[in-house]
C-alpha cells in the first residue's frame, strides 16, 4: 500500500509535461505497432485490436470526465467572474481594460482569418449526426441561438447547451453583482472547487492522451499525426502573428510611439518564463517586477497585472477559434459565411475571458464556439482530446502570448496616462 502511494506522489510531484511527452511517446509506438498488424495475419491483427480496445478506455475515460466537468466549470468561472470581479479605482484603469478586450478580440479575429487560409481537418467519429444537426448560414446560427439562450438552465447544463449555460451565468452574475461578501466568497469557493477538480482531471491527462495516441495512429496510421503538425503550424503562427504585429499595431495606434521595445523586452522576460510554466497566474510575480524594471505606476500595475490573469486572453481567443473551426472543417457538410465568423470571434473572445486559469483551461471552453454551428458534444470533446495532444506546444505557447500582453498592454496605456 505504501509503495502505491508513494508512486502516485511521485505522479503527482512529476513534470506533467515530461509525463505527456512519455504518453504520446507510447501511444505513437503502440499505435504504430498495432496498425501494422493489420497487414499481417488474422490472428496478430485480432491481438492488434484487443490491446488498442483495452488502451482505449483510458482515452475514453479522459474525454468521458472532460465532457461531464465543462459544463459546470464554465458556468461557475463565468457567473464567479461576474460576481467577483473589481476592476479597481486606479487612474488609466479603464483604458487598460479596453486593450486587454480588443486584444483578446483582435486574436480571436485573426485566428479565424487563419482558419479560411490555411484549413485545418481532424480525424473524428461519428460525424455524421453532427453534419445532418450542422446549421447552413448565419440566419440559423442566430435562430439556434435565440433557443439555446432561454433554455432551462438544469437542462443546459446536463445536455452541454453552453450557448444556455453562459446566458444564464452572465445574467445571473450581473443579478448578483451587489450581494453580500459572504455570498462573493461562497461562489470564490464554489470556483476554486471546481477548479481542483478540473485539475485533477488534467493531471490524468498523460493516461488519457496516451489511450487517444494509440487508438488514433491504430486507426489512421499517419493521417492524425499529419493533422496534428498542422494544427500546430497554425495556432503557433497566429499566436505569434498577434504577439509581434497585432500587439504592435495595438501599440502604435495608442502611443504613436515604436512599440516593438517594450514586446521585445516582455517576450525576452515575461513569455519566456510563461512558456514554462504554462500558468498566467504563476507568471503573475514576474510580471509585476519586470512591470516595476520599466518604472510604470505600481498603483497601476498592481492591479492591472492580476487583472489581464484573468481577462487578456488572447492566446486563448486564437485555440479557440483554430479548434472549433478545425471541428467544423472536419464535417463535410458544414459551411461558414462571413456572419458566422464574426459572430464566432466574438463568441470566442468572451469564453476566452472567462477561461479558467489552469493549465489547457481554454480548451474546455471549445465546446461553447462549436455550439455555434450545432457540433454536438461528443464531436467537440473530441477535439478537446485532440487540444490536450499538442497541448504541451500549444497551451506553452498560449499562455506566452496572455502573460507578456499583459505587460505589454499596461505599458502602452501608461505611456498616454498625464501625471
């Protein structure tokens, strides 16, 4: 019993990004294994398939726990958000919000600019109850949505109606913005609850993702893994494109000034040590003394800096969007017009400010963009597995681009604040 626990310590003191990289490891050689087998005998290819099926139950556990724990989590991140938040009194406080939501909507925009050039297409089962549900154009989007909307909120959350789920978290939450501080903290609580369960799943990621490797690869052989490179390719590319030009433009526009200092010196001290922890919050002090280094307003950056934590999430704006159209371009018969794009970068740039602070946190939220174009869950949970794969590139990369916007966004502002 002592040896048990002892290992399952060890588990989960250990690298979780080692840990992934080891699942995907063996799922690739398993996988590979086992889809040779199918051109060999029928008995090796019979073997092939009872070890991928006894493998299999672990990635199905994993997406099974996923799609059971996104509801809750983003009503109750939402709602908490809402209830919770103060924005602070700070001189150029207002301003700063502004960039952190134009920022985490301009990512959002160009991701699924991205999205049109370079289309992105997954491996996925059972698509096809997905594609005949699939609205054609923007009049049923909206009339889908207007439904989905006033649904009971017991049954959104049970059926994974998030378009529901975060109507009523956002009514809600403004309902409850001036309750009492008991009742503030008995939802802080409530978050912070749900947010240790969210990470316990996540901890099993590396099981989950080794049982989904290995029955992807059996399956498809090399296709998966050339559509995972891709995807990588793209959420990669547009996260950088955001960092290095968006940002930038964001900057000149604001301060009339060079802006590419100011990124350059954030990427160098802010993102860098982001990459590895893969936590904004984490990130949180670094960012505070290298907004210090600068010499900005510590009235200002003391808030600003937990503030964008939680709310400039660019990064998550870009997965969400690259994901939930990469699930769209994966069904035959579904087609996005030019109002259902804009109306997805807004959707995804609003669950990308309430996206939770935990590792791979955006991801869970991708449900809520493919609801849009009446994905249902089990398609989309699919492509949340398929986030938790290159997860350890692209949850690194994410929470670069959120934490060194952070500084980068409260320099602009403070650089047009008059003492």
């Amino acid at each position: 019993m002592n040896a048990i626990s002892n290992l399952a310590r060890r588990y989960a003191d250990g690298n979780m990004i080692i840990q992934i990289l080891v699942g995907i490891t063996l799922g690739l050689i398993i996988g590979f294994w086992a889809h040779s087998q199918l051109g060999a005998s029928e008995q090796a290819a019979a073997f092939a398939g009872k070890v991928i099926s006894s493998i299999a139950v672990l990635g199905n556990l994993f997406v099974g726990a996923l799609k059971a724990i996104a509801p809750v989590l983003v009503f109750v991140l939402v709602a908490t958000s809402i209830i919770t938040k103060e924005f602070g009194e700070a001189k150029g406080m207002g301003k700063i919000v502004f960039i952190y939501l134009l920022g985490t909507l301009l990512a959002s925009v160009a991701a699924v600019c991205v999205s049109f050039l370079f289309p992105v297409e997954l491996i996925l089962k059972n698509v096809n109850a997905a594609e005949l549900g699939a609205p054609q154009n923007v009049v049923d989007v909206l009339k889908d949505l207007i439904f989905k909307i006033v649904q009971n909120p017991v049954t959104a959350l049970s059926t994974g109606n998030y378009i529901g789920i975060i109507a009523w978290a956002v009514g809600g939450g403004i309902a409850m913005r001036n309750c009492t501080k008991e009742t503030k903290n008995l939802f802080k609580d409530v978050s912070d609850g749900v947010t240790k369960i969210v990470r316990f799943i996540i901890r099993l990621a590396p099981f989950g993702i080794f049982g989904l490797v290995a029955t992807s690869i059996y399956e498809t052989g090399f296709d998966a893994l050339a559509g995972y490179l891709k995807l990588i390719v793209v959420l990669v590319g547009t996260m950088l494109f955001c960092a290095f030009v968006i940002n930038a433009l964001i900057g000149f526009l604001i301060t009339g000034k060079n802006p590419y200092p100011i990124i350059i010196t954030s990427i160098k001290e802010s993102a860098i040590t982001a990459f590895f922890t893969r936590s904004s919050a984490a990130n949180i002090p670094v960012n505070m003394a290298l907004c210090k280094r600068l010499g900005l307003k510590e009235e200002l950056y003391s808030i600003s800096i937990p503030l964008g934590a939680t709310i400039n999430m660019g990064g998550a704006a870009v997965t969400i969007s690259v994901l939930a159209l990469a699930a769209v371009n994966s069904l035959n018969h579904v087609s996005v017009t030019f109002g259902d794009a804009v109306l997805l970068s807004f959707i995804s740039a609003i669950g990308a400010c309430g996206a939770s602070g935990v590792a791979g946190g955006s991801l869970l939220l991708i449900p809520l963009a493919c609801a849009l174009f009446g994905i249902n869950n089990d398609i989309a949970m699919q492509v949340v597995a398929v986030g938790f794969i290159i997860g350890v590139v692209q949850d690194s990369v994410e929470t670069a681009l959120n934490s060194s916007s952070d500084v980068v966004f409260t320099a602009f502002a403070s650089q047009t604040i008059k003492d």
